[in-house]
C-alpha cells in the first residue's frame, strides 16, 4: 500500500530510512510522495523512478541515496542509474 510505504520513509527518515536493494546495491529513499501510477508491485513505470504499489497508487521519489554515496535528487540521480522504466524492485 502506497501510504504504508510513503509514512515508512517519512517517519524513518531521520534513523535507518526505508531502501530497497537493487542488482546488490542499497539504495535509502529519502523523500517521496503517493503518485497515482498504475503497474505491478515494485514496478519502476516512469523515468523519474515513480514505482507501483499495486493497484492505483505509487510512490514518486524525490531524493535518494545509493549505499555509500551522496545524497541525490531524482534528477541528478537518473543520469548514472541503472534503475529505469520497465525495472522490478521486488525486496523493498
């Protein structure tokens, strides 16, 4: 559910963060939003890494943090990610 998930980031911000692994890599979501994509749970259904919770909701990240990196906008982080449209993230 897209709400559970957007009140986990928010509220786990300031600790350990909400993340996902992906292709070995962890990845902490810092900020986010409910969007209203539609797509199979954990499917990446924009170029702007917007992932489906299922049903008629998602969750639009806006800022995240590869394991070992900086901190990146959504904008800064696409450019060198391999994480694109069409992607699964399945252990979030």
């Amino acid at each position: 559910d897209a709400s559970k998930i957007n009140g986990k980031i928010n509220g786990l911000y300031t600790s350990l963060g909400a993340f996902f692994k992906f292709k070995g890599h962890r990845y902490k979501i810092l900020k986010a939003e409910i969007g209203n994509g539609i797509g199979k749970n954990g499917e990446v259904i924009s170029d702007d890494l917007e992932i489906a919770c299922g049903g008629e909701k998602s969750i639009k990240v806006f800022e995240i943090q590869r394991e070992g990196k900086k901190v990146q906008k959504i904008g800064e982080f696409k450019l060198g990610s391999q994480i694109r449209k069409g992607s699964i993230i399945s252990n979030v």
